[in-house]
C-alpha cells in the first residue's frame, strides 16, 4: 500500500477519504508522545495536497517529527479529531482527519480539462 512505510506516521485510505496513525510506527519510536500540533490553517474546511505539512508529533523530549499529507491524500477536510489519544498510538491507528468526498461536478470538472480540442 502506498505510504504505508515504516518510517511514516501516517497512512491515507483512499477508500474511506481517512487518514489514519500506524501503530507500528509509534511502538518502533518508543518514546511517549505528549501532542500533536496542527499547522497553521489545518481545519475542517482546508484544502491539503500531498506532501504538505499538516502536523507535528510532539514527543516527551520536546522533539517534534512533522506529518505531512501522503500521496492521494488530496482534497477539503471535513472532519478533525479533537480527542486523540496520545498515550494509545503504539497499540491502535487512530484517525487524524477525514477528507470530503469530491462531488460530481468537481471531478467532471477535473476531466474535462484533461481534454483539448485539436
């Protein structure tokens, strides 16, 4: 599965629009984590794109890792987890963010411009 790597923190199921914490990651890193801070403009409403920085893991040593948004993890948010449990990332994927399913007219209009008339 793409993005599914070890070292990544999060994966994106395109199947579900959700972008997901992998347990293995964060047993492998053994540290706690103490937050996760959003970047700046990262809400319901946004719109992100692959490879954009959506997050830092803030650890117990005040490091920070940034979480940025994998390949086709691409479109508006609709939903943002205000709850997340930090002391659980090790044991269980949690959903970060869930993104909006394009409608009809958005991914027509994504079509359409693929084509030129000759």
């Amino acid at each position: 599965m793409p993005g599914d790597q070890s070292d990544s923190s999060v994966v994106y199921e395109a199947a579900n629009r959700e972008l997901k914490t992998r347990k293995d990651y964060f047993a492998q890193v053994d540290k706690p984590v103490i937050g996760i801070e959003w970047g700046k403009g990262i809400d319901v409403g946004a719109e992100i794109r692959p490879g954009q920085l959506l997050a830092e893991i803030v650890w117990d040593d005040a490091s920070k890792t940034p979480i940025e948004a994998p390949s086709k993890c691409t479109g508006r948010i609709e939903w943002k987890n205000g709850q997340i449990e930090y002391e659980w990332l090790h044991t269980e994927s949690q959903v970060l963010l869930r993104l909006a399913v394009r409608k009809k007219a958005e991914r027509r209009k994504r079509t359409d411009s693929n084509f030129s008339i000759q």
